[in-house]
C-alpha cells in the first residue's frame, strides 16, 4: 500500500545528518549494518547460504549439475550466476523476466567470483571437450532494504563455502556417482563493498532510504589477498577521482571485515 | 544433493520408509510475519518442503483493466526457485506453476472479504525454496496466515493437505519419493475448518469410490491438524507482543510498589 | 444466547464467537445465526454486541479524517496523493488554492510537488471513486521540515490518548510540534534532529505497549529521564573545553 519513494523531506534529513557525519539509522559513515548468516539450509542444494544485511535478506542455493562446456573453452567447467527480484521482496518488483537491475546484480556478482578465479573451472573438467560441471549459482532476494549487491555477494561466497560435491569416477566414458562427498575446491573468497555517494560525502553499506536519495553507487571486490577483482559504478551522478581512490583504501578494509564472517582462517 | 530411493516405501508393519505411521503429517513448523516489506507474509517448514509466502495489499490495481467493480482482485504466484528441486529449474514459470497459481487463488478467493475493497488487488507470493512433494498445500497453508497477518479479514483460515494411496495403502501428506511412486494416487485438499468448506480438491491417480471416501477423510483430517498448527503460530506472533507489553506492566506495578 | 470466548482474549479469524441473539459489530459477520472473527485480534463483547479489538488492520479513508499523504503525481488539475490506504487520493487544485485555478497560469509544482508530504483532509470517499482531499482548513498544508513515521492505524487513538492527554505531554516535554494522521502517519518538527528522536522514541513506545495502563507515566518518565542524560553529556563537554 505504501509508496517505496523517498518524501522530498525525508530526502533533506538524510542529506543533513550526513553532511554532519551522522546517518537516520545512527550508523558511522562506513560502517555495514548488522550481518546475519546462516548456511546450508537448503539441503536440496549443492550448498546455500542466507544473509541479513540489517533488514535486507538474500538467500543464495548452489546447484551443480553435468553439462557441455562451452565451444571456445573446452577445457573449463561452467560458472553462471542468475539474480531473481521476486515480487514478495518489495512492492517495486514485478513478476517476469530478469530486468536490467537483476541482470546488473548477477553480473556483477558474477565477477567478483570469475575475476578472482574463486572457482578454478580447470578442475570441473570430467570429460575435456565433452562433459564439465556447471555451477549455477542463483541469488534470490527475499527483502529489499538497501544494497542488494553486498548482501548478494557475501551469500554467495557463504554459500560456495558450504558447497559439496559428489565423488565420482569416469569408467568407460560413463560417469559413475561413488559415495561421499567433497567440499567444492574454492581458490579465492571475493567480498563486494559497495559505497553511496550522497551531498557528496561517501558512506558505506547504503540502505534503502539512502539509496533512494543518493547520487550513485560504487561497488568494489576484493579478493583474499585485498586486490580488487571487479568494480561496478551505478546511477546517473559521478565520483571524482579522490572519491574512488579512498573508496578502494576504506573498501579494502571493509572487504576484510566481511570475510571474517564467512571464511574462519 | 541426490537422494537414495528405498526398496520399498511402505514396509509389513505399515509403517513408512521415514518412518511415520500411514496417517501420519510431517513435521511442521510455522513463523508468521517473518519478511519487513509485505504488508503479511508466513513461512512454513514441512517434512523438508520450505515455502514462503507474502501478501501486498489491498492495494492499487495495475493494470487498470484488471480492476473488478464490486470487489478486490486476488491475485496469485505460485514460484519455484531453481535450487529448490533435484535438477536446476530454470526460473521461468512453467506450465505446472501456472495451474497451480490458478487452483491456490481459487482455494483462498472463499475466504477472503474481497467484496469490502472494490477496484484494488491484493497480491499473494508463494515461493518454494525447498520441495519434496505437497507443495501446493503448504503454499496454501502459508498463504491463508499471510493474508491473516496482512491484516486482511476473511472468514476463516485455510488448511491444507494432501492424502492418497502409496502400494496399495492409504496415506496423509505423501512427500515426493511417495508422490511419485506409480500406481498410487494423489490427493490434494484446501478446506475451511470453521465453515466445513472444501476450496480445493484435485486428484492424480486411480481410487475406488470407497477408496476415495476414506482418503477424503484422511485429507480432512489432515487439513483439520494443520488448521491447528496455523492458529498456534498465528496467536505466537501476536502474543509475544502483547507480552512484552504485560511484563513492562508488571515492572513499573513493582516499582511503583516499592516506593 | 451462547458466548464462547472469555474477554481480552486472542481470537483468530474463523473462530466462532456467538450464536444468535448478538449482533456481530467490529471485525466480525454473521452466518447462519453465527458469529465469526474476521481478524485476529482481542474479543469482547456488551449486553447486544460482539466485537473484535484487531491487533492488525490497515488503513481505510472515512470522510472527515485527517491523514498525511504523500504526493505521487501532479496532474493537469491537480495531485494525486499516497495515504497508504487501499486507494490513492486525489487533491484537486480548487481544493489547494483560494481562488479559481487558472490553469495557464498556475503552476501546480510550486505548490506540492512529486515526494512532497501534506496533511490534508478527507471531504469525500465512497465505493465507487478514491478519496478527496482538501488543505484548505487551519492546521492543513505542505509539511516543509522535520520527520515522519509511520505506526500501526489502530494504535492512532492511543497515541493521541483520552482528551489528547497522551499527544499534549509527548509535545510538552520535548518541544515539536506533531501533527498526526488518522492513515497511521505522523509528522514532527522539533528545533533539533534529537528532540524529534525523543518524540520518536516516545510514539514507538506507545506504539509497543499500548495495550498497558500506566503508559503516560512511564513515557513521560522516558523522555525526562532522556532529556538529563543528554544536558549531563553538555555539562561535561563543556567542562572539558573550559
């Protein structure tokens, strides 16, 4: 019943308490909301996780599945990842096909793991140009609060985490299933940081009210070792370049704090 | 994950390969009002199905040409999440989602006071994330405590279940080894339990008249349990409220008392 | 004349609450002599009727009342307005100006536009069109600073309190200026971001633990208790410069 639009006052308080250092959920400029993650409990699923950003909750299911590699790499697995906005999630998202904003949310998830090569494909290989495994990777929003590509991301890495695989051997062309199971062999743990710019300051981890009034987004991953793997600007305003440059020092720190949560080293 | 198929399904004790008895639910678990942007939503673990369901509304109708004169238009999708099945389904809706949409619309369309809000649409969302058989009634069963928890009035909750045959005897709530056993048959059932009104029934399979009339039974019955099960987790939901508020009460009477 | 709950207690919608000779009033129908509950709620009951407390209902436009509404579009003769209600409402320009509308002439962004917020009155609603609105009463118009929130409708009255006791101490004791909406709505401007947080405070309480006596104390008791821990924090700031 309630329009999701951000009032023209509301907009100006925002815009105020920023400017004086301060957020309308009293929240540090770069600090995340509070995470919840809670893995595996999709059982159906290769693996899955379930990850509370503040109100913002995103429940990610690994499947794995044989299939064909692609012609021009035929000697690597397959990775995809799809992104649904369903419609029990915000009175903004409609049922149909993906729109531009679920294909960006893939995508960009998708590159954090792919860039930093998370997931080494060589190793999906059973039959090189005949028969690899496909990973497919599907997010799906269940409550849109804000910065759905930083909840996303961290599920999806939680649940590559939790993923397993069934042991198998090639007989005769023929793949046999064996019993037992092995954790998916994962070489990188991408964690995205994505960045608000609003009356020109930088926060982090907006939520919706912020994303509804700010300028543009910058999204940033980073890989174990704090190199940055993938980046993603949004919206119609811009950054200048100091901007960026202190969003990849802070959004590397950031990184950090995530993956903590996910990956116990 | 794969599961294992057993030998048999039903062993010569009639009890079943998970171990329940023949007119035996699953386990079943209920949280109302679990998501922040519904206006009402519920969420229910049974046997391992794991379904939630949202309800936006009543609410502005688009588009427009869909709008009913005297009364709300309910709306209904019912959707599988790809990682909710044994092979990846891709999440396009097909034909199977269809129907089911339409025949959970038609099951909660009775309960519902659409005619004290004409020319809006209250829209329901189920979606599966987890499935092993019976999904369309625990869809049903979440959906009923969504449009509740919406603040919607209806004229009473509705409960389902689904009962059959499974070689050669007669169960409650097959999950979907049992479903897709052949030779069986599979009943799903929608039921009002105050106004003894049955909004959904469909069947697959082959049962005599006598068969049918004991697995009818069976279903009510089953549908009767789940109503129970709704109501508790519908007055949880409210009761952790209310309490809150009554201990703050109790608090300040002491202190007051002390003083 | 059977009754088949106590008072005060939860029923769900469905429950059979009386046969016969009541009449059913708030939340509840009748079917065939029966008395059934709507929503969930608190039952209670008098010497004729029976009756539902709803403990969840949502908003629904009543001529006469005051809400804060929401500007969605503005219109060649007016604006469409967000009550959060089942029904968008419509303000019509005449309902906005003083004078005739010159519709060459005026120009009707200026005077609300998309995202603004107002209070306004309902003057007309019935089943077959949405609901108008007027801002030309005292009190009415564009809402130009401060916060909104939004509580539960049902728990407006409580809010407001017997004789507007409740609304008058909250006013008092942090100093904004609150207007509030019967759509569940309410929009307050203090002299500070942290008196409005003060009354926010104070509202959600109410909101919480309405259904408990004693409340007015204990919120007036919240706020004072509010406002000398944050002039404590003053005085030790400011013996810290000095």
């Amino acid at each position: 019943m309630t329009s999701i639009m951000a009032a023209k006052v509301k907009a100006k308080r925002v815009a105020q308490l920023i400017a004086h250092g301060k957020r309308l959920d009293g929240r540090e400029l770069y600090s995340h909301r509070e995470v919840q993650i809670e893995s595996g409990l999709i059982e159906r699923a290769e693996g899955s996780a379930r990850v509370r950003l503040g109100k913002t909750e995103v429940l990610v299911g690994v499947k794995i599945e044989m299939g064909e590699p692609f012609s021009d790499t035929p000697n690597e697995g397959v990775l995809t990842v799809n992104a649904e906005l369903v419609p029990l999630a915000s009175p903004t998202f409609e049922a149909g096909p993906p729109d531009e904003n679920s294909i960006e949310l893939a995508r960009v998830v998708d590159r954090g793991i792919r860039e930093s090569k998370a997931i080494a494909t060589d190793d999906l290989v059973i039959e090189p140009g005949k028969k690899v495994f496909v990973v497919f990777i599907d997010v799906y929003v269940l409550n849109h609060d804000g910065n759905l590509i930083d909840a996303s991301a961290l599920g999806a890495l939680a649940a590559l985490v939790n993923t397993k695989m069934f042991n198998y051997e090639v007989k005769e062309g023929e793949v046999k299933i064996k019993p037992g199971y092995k954790p998916l062999p994962l070489k990188n743990h991408p964690v995205a940081v994505t960045f608000a710019k609003i009356n020109g300051q930088l926060i982090v981890d907006p939520w919706l009210e912020e994303e509804q009034v700010m300028d543009a987004r910058l999204t940033m991953a980073f890989e174990k070792d704090g190199k940055l793997c993938a980046m993603q600007k949004g919206g119609y305003g811009t950054f200048t370049m100091q901007q960026v440059l202190e969003a990849a020092k802070i959004g590397q720190q950031k990184a950090a704090e995530l993956r903590a949560l996910v990956v116990k080293e | 994950m794969s599961q294992k198929k057993p030998e048999k399904l039903i062993d010569e004790n009639d009890i079943r390969y998970d171990g329940r008895k023949l007119n035996e639910l699953r386990a079943v678990k209920i949280e109302v009002g679990v998501l922040g942007n519904a206006d009402g939503s519920a969420y229910i673990e049974q046997g391992k199905n794991r379904i939630l369901a949202a309800v936006y509304g009543p609410r502005e109708i688009h588009p427009k040409h869909q709008a009913l004169p005297d009364r709300a238009a309910l709306r209904c999708r019912y959707h599988m999440a790809p990682f909710s099945v044994q092979e990846r389904k891709s999440p396009a809706p097909s034909r199977r989602e269809l129907e089911i949409s339409k025949v959970m619309r038609e099951a909660l369309e009775p309960s519902v006071f659409t005619e004290y809000y004409p020319r809006t649409a209250i829209d329901l969302f189920v979606e599966v994330l987890q499935a092993d058989g019976g999904t369309r009634c625990a869809g049903i069963t979440v959906a009923s405590l969504a449009l509740a928890d919406a603040g919607i009035p209806m004229r009473d909750l509705v409960s389902a279940c689904a009962a059959g045959k499974v070689e050669g005897r007669l169960v409650l709530d097959l999950n979907d080894v049992e479903d897709k056993s052949s030779d069986g048959a599979d009943m799903p059932i929608a039921y009002m339990p105050n106004l003894n009104a049955v909004t959904l029934l469909q069947m697959d399979g082959m049962l005599t008249s006598e068969e049918f009339e004991q697995v009818l039974n069976m279903g009510i019955e089953g549908c009767r349990q789940i109503g129970q099960i709704q109501k508790e987790a519908l007055k949880a939901r409210y009761t952790a409220v209310k309490e809150a508020a009554a201990e703050k009460e109790e608090e300040t009477e002491e202190e007051a008392g002390e003083e | 004349m059977p009754i088949f709950h106590e008072k005060r207690q939860l029923v769900t919608p469905g429950d059979l609450l009386a046969e016969n000779d009541y009449i059913s009033g708030e939340n509840t129908y009748k079917e065939n002599g029966k008395i059934y509950a709507t929503r969930i709620g608190l039952f209670n009951h008098d010497q004729k009727r029976v009756f539902v407390v709803a403990l969840k209902s949502f908003y629904v436009p009543m001529v006469g009342d005051t809400v804060i509404g929401k500007v969605l579009e503005v219109t060649l003769g007016g604006w469409i307005v967000d009550i959060r209600a089942p029904y968008v409402a419509m303000l019509r320009a005449s309902d906005a100006l003083e004078r005739p509308v010159r519709p060459q002439k005026d120009d009707l962004p200026a005077l609300f536009d998309v995202g603004d917020m107002m209070i306004a009155k309902i003057v007309a609603y019935d089943r077959t069109r949405d609901p108008l609105l007027t801002v030309l009463e005292r009190g009415l118009g564009k809402v130009t600073r401060g916060q909104m929130i939004e509580i539960t409708p049902t728990k407006i009255p409580r809010v407001i309190g017997k004789a507007g006791s409740m609304i008058t101490m909250i006013k008092n004791e942090t100093g904004c200026q609150i207007a509030i909406g019967q759509n569940g709505r309410i929009a307050i401007m203090g002299k500070t971001p942290e008196d409005e947080r003060s009354a926010i405070m104070a509202i959600r309480m109410v909101e919480q633990e309405a259904h408990t006596s004693g409340l007015t104390d204990r919120v007036t008791e919240m706020l004072r208790k509010e406002k000398s821990e944050k002039s404590k924090e003053v005085v030790e700031y400011v013996s810290k410069e000095t």
